[in-house]
C-alpha cells in the first residue's frame, strides 16, 4: 500500500509538471522579471506601507466602535492604541532588518 | 535527540513529571464550570482578553514550529521570522476589527456554519466535511510526534506515549471543553516561553550577543549578508522573496488564517465581551512579536556554535544538549511537549465544534424539526471529543510510515487559504455574491490550489512555491465567485438580512433577527 501509493503520487506529479509546468511558466515570467528587476528598497517600501496602511486605516474607526463591551471608558482600554503600540515594533524591526 | 535522552537528570524527569501533572490538574478543574453545549464549545463566552491572546500563539505555535522553525532559521536566517512577524500583523487587526465585530454579532460559532447561511448547505458541509479531514489528520500527526518526543526523552514505546498523550490532553478537553483548553494553553505557553528563554540568552551568551554570532556567520564560507535580512530578493531560487513574504503571507495567507482557522477564531468567540475578543486578537499580535527571538535566534546561535550539523533541525536539541544545565533542559522539554499539548487539544475541540454545529445539528433538524439541546449538545460534545480522539490515536502510527503522507498534509492544509478568504471576503462584503457563486469559487479554488501545489517551482521562482499558489489562488476564487453570481439569480434580501457587513454591525433589527435565528426561531 505504502509504495503502490508513493509511486502513484510521484508519478502524477512528475506527469503533471512535464504536461503544463512549460506553458504556465512562460505566462508567469513577465513578471517574474519585472519584479525581479525591482530594487531591494521597493520591498522595505512595500512592508513599511503595509504596517503604515494599517496603522491609518485603525485611527479611521471611531472610538465607539473599539470600545464596545470594554468594562470602562479608561484611555488605555481604546483598542486603536493597542493596535498602534503593536504595529510600531514590527516597523522598527523591518526597518532595521529588512534593509 | 538520542544525545539529549542521556543527558537528562532526575531534576529533569522530575519537571517533565510535575509538568504533565500540572496540566492534568488545571484542565480538569474546568470541568466544574461546564453545564451546557455554551460552556463546552465556548467556554460560557466567559474567557478574558488575556487568556484569548495567550492560547492563540499557543495554540498557533507547535512543537513542528520550534524543531523545524529553528532549524529553517538556522539554514536560511532571519526571513524565516516573516511567518510570525509579517505573516501576524496586520491579520490580527483585520481580524479584530473587521471579522472579530461581524461573527460575534451575527452569532456564528464556525466558519463554515457562515459559508452554509451566507451561501447553502452544500458549501457548508463541503467546507464542513474537508476541514474534519485535516483536523483530525494534523491531530493524529501530532499524536504521532509526541509519540517520537516521548521514546527520545523517557524511553516510552510509540504506542504508550500516543495513549499518554491522548489520556492527558481527553481528560481536561472532554471534561473541562474550550475554558480547559485555553487555560491550559496559558499554563503552556508560560513554560514555553521560560524555556525557550533560557535557550536564547544561553546561546546569545555562547556566541558573544547578537554582533558575535553576526560575525562569526558572516566569516563562515559562501555566507553573505542576506542571512541577516527580512527581506530578499524577488529571484530564480530565493526560498523565501519578498513579494511572496509580503503580497502573499502579508495579505493573503495570515489574513485567512487568522480570520479563516476555527481553532484560532473560537478562542476568540469565547470571549466575555466584545472588547475582550478583540483585545486577545491583537494581544496575540504582540505576543507574535517574540515567537521568531526565542524560536529562530536561537536556531542562527547554532549555526554560529556549530554550522556543519548533519540536518538543520537538531539545531534546537543540539543547543538543548550542549548549553542547558540540568533543570533547565527538563524545562525545555516541558516546553516542548507544552507546544505539542496545545495544539493537539486545540485542534480537538475545534474539530468537535465544527462536526457537531455543521454536520450533525443539520442532520438532527432535518429528521427532528428542533435544534440540538444544551444539555444534549454537551454529552454528544463530549462523546465526540472521545471518538475523535481515539481515531486519531489509533491512526497516529500511520504517520511514521509514511514521509509523503506527512508532507501531503501540511501541503493539503494550505490548499483553502485562499478560496476560504475570497469567499468569506466576498459573502460579507458583496451582497449580489451567491449560494452558486460561493461554492464555484470554493470548489475551483480548492482545484485550482491542489493543480498549482503540483506544480511547483516548474512554475514559479521560489522553491517556496506555496506563497505564489496562495496569492493567486485567492483571486482566482474570487474573480469566479464574481462571474458566477452574476450569472445566478441574486439572493433574496431576507436571505442576506444579518449576513451582510454594514447591517451586521449597524442594524438594531438585524441584531433581533440574529438573536432570533441563533435561538433557532
């Protein structure tokens, strides 16, 4: 059973990559080599804008609408800070690291 | 790990011992405070922001993640830390706030409990029927690995250390339900993080801190300076590129399973308030943040300490075997069978979750007219959680037979991201999305992402080609959920009442309809 079924799967997969790999290949190159002609600091930029995006788009929802069910009005119980405090760390990191 | 086995002390024993007590006693505690299906299922909704956030990293975090996450730090570097840094934030925020609002107010318990009233039963029960599958696979190999983890540490036979596990972690999740499993995933993750802790400043220590293992890599042959960077290349050959890191696991892959895994959304679902389960969603988010520094550094310490391991993966027990003293490395192992624990007890209650409210509560109100009761639906709970558990167990052993078997798994597991996203996104947010257009998307999608996984990296740059199918499997899905609703009939507007976003979370009479409909009027 064990090798029936290994040797079912290899050849499947090795049948399937030789039928359609070459074609959809050629269709995903274009942008393989576009993207792969894109400066190192396009991707810093892209993760940045990630977690800057995210970080706006938290501030847009109103304060009524994260501190539903919260046990009080506390500042600190505003979710949107939360968020805030929690995004700044991985910014840094990918700013240090991801250069 | 053979190594390692010797080396344990009587101290070390000792800890493994109490450890394994600890959990027994703190999970069956809960048992009390279980009456109902409620209490089972969803911890009463009584669980508090803390105790969410903590058991979802858990929960998240295997003992898969910390051999081989290490390992994989230790051959490639510090990109491995995007699955837990851009593959966590923003999805926890999206979850928190968009997802987090919307299933706890139209009162949805699982995943594909939504996909059956947003689109019908047939992609409820194909969801349904699929995710079991998996669950009860990943439960078993995990069984499987405990089994591995138990012969290396204490000598135990495959057989024995299965059913040691599988009694241990029943006990408290039949017993005690979601409440036992979350609390005892705070307990886990506690001894988790105090031993990996220790590995990470032993091993900093050894290499002379951050800057003495950087030198002393970087002076290792054909090394360069990209096994310190997130961030790599878009190239032929890169394990790990950027756009995959951040188009796919930024936006597709981490946003579906945070928003699309049940053994994570329930934990949230338990939650006393509103505010809790949004507060544990992000909570974990910043408990994510030290996953990849006491995981993955220590993993790169190894590869300053000794770079000409056999396999990348005994880079942990290595380290475990040569820097940690007695005590400490019973400490460890208590942390690793904790990361095992919490995963096979979440996933277990989840799988539960989903046979009871997606399958059998459809099959009994089609023969009986009524929902399934509280008190019914906890016994039937927890007589499944029994079953599952020894079938699980049972078919564990399987697992050591077959390498492919294992691979195919983690493989399948991530077959859905994609599809599952594009639907949930699309049942949501676009009400002319229909029952036709939901399951044609599913279905295609799930076809489309099993054809790519075949393909691999006879198509796409990376080896790592996994990034590449869930990226464009999304859209995929998503674009024939669109052609095909819009070739369909739309969804009658009583249909849609309390199923669409902007009335979900804004409409007091949607919210009665929901009250209505959850009380099975």
């Amino acid at each position: 059973m064990n090798g029936w079924l290994d040797a079912f799967v290899r050849t499947y997969v090795a049948e399937t990559r030789v039928i359609y790999g070459p074609a959809l290949r050629r269709l995903h190159e274009p942008l393989d080599v576009w993207l792969g002609g894109l400066s190192i600091q396009w991707a810093l930029v892209a993760a940045l804008g990630l977690f800057t995006l995210a970080g706006i788009w938290v501030w847009t929802l109103r304060k009524s609408f994260v501190m539903i069910g919260a046990p009080d009005q506390r500042p600190w119980r505003d979710l949107r800070i939360w968020a805030t405090l929690v995004l700044v760390p991985y910014m840094v990191i990918y700013f240090l690291l991801g250069r | 790990m053979d190594q390692v086995t010797s080396q344990l002390a009587a101290i070390d024993y000792t800890i493994i011992v109490t450890y394994m007590a600890g959990v027994l006693f703190i999970g069956t505690f809960f048992a009390r405070y279980v009456h109902t299906s409620g209490d089972f299922f969803l911890a009463g909704r009584a669980l508090p922001f803390w105790a969410i956030g903590m058991s979802i990293v858990v929960s998240d975090i295997g003992a898969i993640d910390v051999v081989t996450g290490s390992g994989a730090a230790y051959a490639r570097g510090i990109a491995q830390a995007n699955f837990d840094w851009i593959g966590s934030v923003p999805a926890v925020l999206v979850a928190a706030f968009v997802f987090l609002p919307y299933y706890w107010r139209a009162g949805v318990f699982t995943i594909p409990e939504f996909l059956g009233r947003r689109y019908n039963a047939a992609t409820q029960v194909i969801h349904a029927s699929v995710l079991l599958v998996f669950m009860v696979a990943n439960v078993s190999m995990m069984l499987w690995l405990s089994a591995v983890f138990l012969n290396q540490v204490l000598g135990w036979s495959p057989e024995t250390g299965i059913w040691v596990t599988a009694i241990i972690v029943g006990l408290y999740t039949v017993t005690g339900g979601l409440a036992a499993v979350v609390m005892t995933d705070v307990m886990q993750l506690v001894v988790m993080f105090i031993g990996t802790a220790a590995l990470l400043v032993l091993s900093l220590w050894e290499v002379g801190g951050w800057s003495g293992m950087q030198a002393t890599i970087l002076a290792q042959p054909e090394m360069t300076e990209d096994y310190f960077r997130l961030l790599l290349p878009h190239g032929e050959g890169t394990e790990y590129p950027w756009t995959g890191m951040v188009f796919s696991l930024g936006l597709v892959m981490s946003t579906a399973y945070f928003v699309g895994n049940q053994a994570i959304m329930q934990r949230a679902l338990g939650a006393r308030t509103e505010w809790d389960a949004k507060a544990g969603m992000i909570f974990a988010g910043l408990f994510k943040l030290l996953i990849p520094l006491l995981v993955f550094v220590p993993g790169m310490a190894a590869r300053a300490i000794d770079p000409g391991l056999a396999k990348p993966d005994y880079a942990v027990p290595t380290l475990v075997n040569t820097l940690l003293p007695a005590g400490l490395r019973g400490l460890m192992f208590a942390a690793f069978f904790a990361a095992l624990m919490s995963s096979v007890d979440s996933y277990l209650n989840s799988c539960v979750t989903v046979f009871t409210s997606d399958l059998y509560q459809k099959v009994h109100r089609r023969f009986t007219g009524r929902l399934l009761g509280e008190v019914s639906g906890l016994w039937l709970g927890r007589a499944l959680t029994v079953v599952l558990l020894v079938g699980a167990s049972a078919g564990a052993p399987v697992f050591g037979n077959f390498q492919t078997l294992y691979d195919a798994i983690q493989t399948l597991l991530s077959l859905f991201q994609g599809p599952t996203l594009a639907v949930l996104l699309a049942g949501i947010f676009w009400r002319r999305a229909t029952g036709l257009g939901g399951l044609a998307g599913l279905t295609l999608g799930v076809c489309l992402t099993f054809f790519l996984n075949v393909l691999g990296d006879s198509v796409f740059p990376s080896t790592s080609a996994y990034l590449y199918v869930a990226f464009w499997s999304f859209w995929f899905s998503l674009i024939i959920t669109v052609l095909v609703s819009l070739a369909t009939p739309a969804e009658p507007a009583e249909k849609l009442r309390g199923l669409v976003y902007g009335e979900v979370l804004a409409d007091s009479d949607t919210q009665a309809l929901l009250e209505a409909r959850m009380n099975g009027e």
